[in-house]
C-alpha cells in the first residue's frame, strides 16, 4: 500500500489530524497537494473540524506556488480549484482554474500540453463545470490534433483524452455523463481500442436505459452486478413517482443483460408506489417504458390515461405494433379502436401490414 493510499483510508476514517502528520512522507509535491485537498474537502463535508480548512488549502496552495515545472503546476492549481469549488468557494475556485489555464501557455509540448488540458478539463467536471469541462477537452483533442508530428506519436495522448472523459462519465449522472461517454467512444472506436470502447459502449447503453434515475452509484453498481445495492441506493435517494420510474428503469437494464429478477422487480415497483401523483410526461414514460419490459398489460392502463391526444396515440400505436409482433391480433383490434388520432390509427394499419408481410 502506497502512502497516499494510507493517507486516503485515515481520510475516510475521520482520522484528519493523524493523515496530515503523514503529508511529508509524500515525495510528489502533487501527491502532497492532492492528499491536502482531499483533506480539506472531506472535512467540509462532515463538518468538522471546519476552521483546519482555510491553513490546509494554504499550505496545498504554497506547496503549488514553489513548483517550477508548468505542467504540474497546472495539475497542481486545478486539484486545489476543484477542492475550492467542492467546498463552496466559487470564486476563489474559479480564480485557480484561471490560474491553472494561463499556466498552460508556458507548456512547449503540444501532446503534453494537450493532456494537461485534459486533466484540467476532468477537474472542471468534478467541481461541477461540465460544460465548462466539455469545451476543455475538445480543447485538449484540438491541441494534440494539430501538433506537427507523425500520427502514431499522438495516439497515446488521445487515448489518456479518451480515458478521462470515461472517468468523468462515471462521476457524472445520466444525463450529462452521456456526452463524454460518447466522446470516449468515438475516440477508442476510431484507435481500434476495441476492449475499451466495448466497456464504453456498454456505459452508454446503461446511462440510455437508467436515465432519469441514473446518478454514478447506481449504474456503478449495475455494472457490477450489485443490483439489490441500486435498489437499495435509488430507494434512499428517491420516491413516489421518480422511484417508481428508477425502479422500472432498473427492471429495463436487468432484461437487457438477461437478468429474469426484472419481472420481480416490476411488480414490487408497483407495490412501493402508494397513492402516486402523476404528471402527464410520468405516465407517458411509464407507458413506454412498460411496453419495452413487455408489460403490455400495465403499459394499456397507463396509455388510457395519458391527456394529451397525440401523445396518447403514439403510446397506443406502440402497444399495438407490439402486439402484432406477438400476433395477437384480437388484442390489437381493440387497442386500434381506442386510438383517438385518426392519422396515427392510419399510420398503424400501414405498419401492421408491413410487419405482416415480413413474418
């Protein structure tokens, strides 16, 4: 076990005063900073001893001054922002990002230069900045792009792009990790990092299907098979409606990956939803998502009561094309006649005929 690794374990223990006697053993002034910002952070958030933090970030801060070198200097600035930011701190966070930018115009290497942006740009994301860290990484792809050397000597710095937007997806919830997933995919698919843009492809999928519901402990779990611990967290985390939803979203990915729990899972969704107030955009996700686990009796009680006419008729149309593909066709007769908007009704009859020519 690494020291820094020591320190971290003291960190989670509450054991503050204990990890900071440990930061001189660090050789790596960043290791320094790092294990000083943690410190800081982990303080804030249990809040206690709160009056340590402002002397723990100036010492990280005068630590990040006496660095020479421009890269780990701006490492060093953009740990201490992101610390900064994390502990509320805004302005001085943003202070230090700018810091940390201006630093990275000293860097000669443009493929150095590049991944230091990367790092920035990760550090951005975890202060919250996702936007911000967006544009930084494009930046960063930019800057090794357009270095003036062989292809093949860029390749590793576009895979280290690659590997931070991956682990800023997994720090992120559903709906903003998606975009840097699929940057990192585009980047490991077009390398030929095949095992690499298999596993991203996968998160993809799984941040598509767990969305709503989709914060990093939850789809980290997922992917681990630890479903009764995202039953359990998302159970913590959310209720009425929104659990219903997560629950069934659950059931969704757990079908996906041919797990037969998901039927158990979508009755108990039901029976943890006592007296539910539903929003017309609730119902009519709910129906689409019960006509995707196959539900179609649950899915046809929801669609009834969608409000909005189109809305409600592309739901029905939805249960009525899976219905032909299950060929039953009484079923579908009935579902056709409930459909309000002619147009879509019309729509359905041409498709049904197209599926059945093709069976």
């Amino acid at each position: 076990m690494t020291m820094l690794e020591e320190i971290n374990i003291l960190v989670e223990r509450g054991h503050y005063e204990e990890a900071l006697g440990k930061i001189q053993e660090l050789a790596d002034p960043i290791e320094r900073v790092t294990a000083l910002a943690d410190i800081a952070v982990a303080i804030y958030q249990h809040g206690d001893p709160a009056e340590w933090i402002p002397g723990i970030l100036e010492d990280a801060i005068y630590i990040a001054k006496k660095l020479k070198d421009p890269s780990d200097k701006v490492i060093a600035y953009s740990i201490i922002a992101s610390s900064l930011a994390m502990i509320d701190y805004e302005e001085d966070a943003m202070d230090f990002f700018n810091r940390a930018i201006d630093e990275t115009d000293s860097i000669k290497s443009p493929i150095e230069k590049g991944i230091v942006l990367s790092i920035l740009a990760y550090r951005l994301a975890l202060a919250g900045y996702s936007d911000n860290a967006f544009e930084m990484f494009n930046v960063a792809f930019d800057t090794i792009i357009g270095a003036e050397i062989g292809y093949t000597h860029k390749v590793d710095g576009i895979i280290r792009i690659g590997e931070l937007l991956e682990k800023v997806g997994d720090t992120l919830p559903s709906n903003k990790a998606l975009d840097f997933y699929r940057m990192a995919f585009d980047i490991f698919e077009k390398l030929h990092v095949s095992q690499k843009a298999a596993i991203v492809e996968k998160k993809i999928e799984l941040a598509k299907t767990v969305y709503n519901v989709g914060l990093p402990e939850i789809r980290t779990a997922l992917l681990e098979g630890r479903n009764h611990y995202a039953l359990a967290f998302l159970e913590k985390k959310y209720s009425g409606v929104m659990r219903l939803i997560g629950e069934l979203e659950v059931a969704l990915w757990l079908k996906r990956v041919n797990d037969p729990e998901y039927l158990e899972i979508i009755d108990k969704a039901f029976e943890h939803c006592e007296n539910p107030r539903f929003t017309d955009a609730n119902v009519q996700h709910i129906a689409r998502l019960l006509i995707e686990l196959g539900n179609l009796r649950r899915a046809l009680k929801f669609a009834k009561e969608i409000q909005n006419i189109h809305k409600r008729s592309e739901a029905l149309k939805a249960i009525a094309l899976e219905l032909v593909r299950r060929k039953k066709f009484e079923e579908v007769k009935k579902v056709i006649e409930i459909i309000p908007d002619p147009k879509i009704r019309e729509e359905v009859l041409n498709e049904i005929g197209t599926i059945q020519e093709s069976q």
